[in-house]
C-alpha cells in the first residue's frame, strides 16, 4: 500500500524548533506547536522523497501515530492530503 502525500498548504508555513515543529497559517491566523522531536522536520513538507524515506523507516505502531497526526494537521487546515 502506497501512503499519501501530506502538502503544506500555500497558506501555511512549518518552522523547526528545539522541540519539533511550529504551524502557522495566515488564514486565521492560527499557531500548533507539535512536539515531533527529530522524527519529522520540515524538510519532511518540502520534499516527497524525505517524507517517503521518513515513513518507510518508522515501526509500524510509529507510523500510525504519525499518520494520525498528519491527518490531525489536513482537519485543522495546515496540510492537504495527496
């Protein structure tokens, strides 16, 4: 199975921080600090093959939770799903 795509919105921006990742979208506007640790970075919204690399690499139980949470960030707007 092929997993999807997660792309930053064109109204959004992700910044890494010391303790992971920090949203922003001007539509609103609207902050999320999420605390990913070194697990995704922002290269990860930048670029397919990173974010196809990262998800290969996780343990399954890893890549659900993460999954969840990329699916959390299209619900609140941050991303879209491919």
């Amino acid at each position: 199975m092929n997993d999807p795509a997660f792309v930053l919105r064109p109204t959004s921006q992700v910044r890494q921080e010391q303790f992971g990742l920090l949203f922003y979208s001007s539509l609103g506007p609207k902050l999320l600090f999420a605390e990913t640790g070194s697990v995704l970075t922002c290269r990860f919204f930048q670029e397919d093959s990173v974010q196809k690399k990262v998800l290969a690499s996780l343990p399954e139980a890893q890549k659900k939770i993460i999954l969840t949470f990329l699916r959390q960030l299209v619900q609140k707007g941050f991303v879209y799903e491919q």
